[in-house]
C-alpha cells in the first residue's frame, strides 16, 4: 500500500499520521508545503482542504489524522 501525506514544519497531526502510517507498514511520501511543495499545490489536489495532514491511501483521499 502507499500512502500520500500533504503536510507542513511544526505540526503534530502531520507528525502523529507519518507515525501511525510507519507502525503500520505503510510507504508514504510526504508533501511537505513549507519545504518544496505550496499551498497551491496541496489545493490543486484537495479543493476543500483547510488544514494538514491531508492524507491519500492508493489515490483515495482519506481526510486528516482523525479520519486516517
């Protein structure tokens, strides 16, 4: 399985969701929008986001760390 984490510095449900995915077994790449990636980039992929993590399992967007 792999995963996509839409993410930013200094953030604990960023962290906690890159933890649980880990203990898990599952690969995941990290977007990070404070380091490569922007705002703009995170919206293009999910229009109604307001916050990080945005998480994304097999292309499927789950939501956030609650929802993951």
């Amino acid at each position: 399985m792999k995963a996509i984490v839409w993410s930013k510095n200094q953030c604990p449900f960023c962290d906690q969701a890159k933890a649980l995915l880990k203990m898990n077994g599952i690969e995941y790449e990290e977007r990070n929008i404070n380091d490569g990636w922007d705002r703009e980039d995170l919206l293009a992929a999910v229009p109604n986001a307001r916050s990080v993590p945005q998480v994304f399992l097999e292309g499927e967007l789950v939501g956030g760390y609650n929802e993951l």
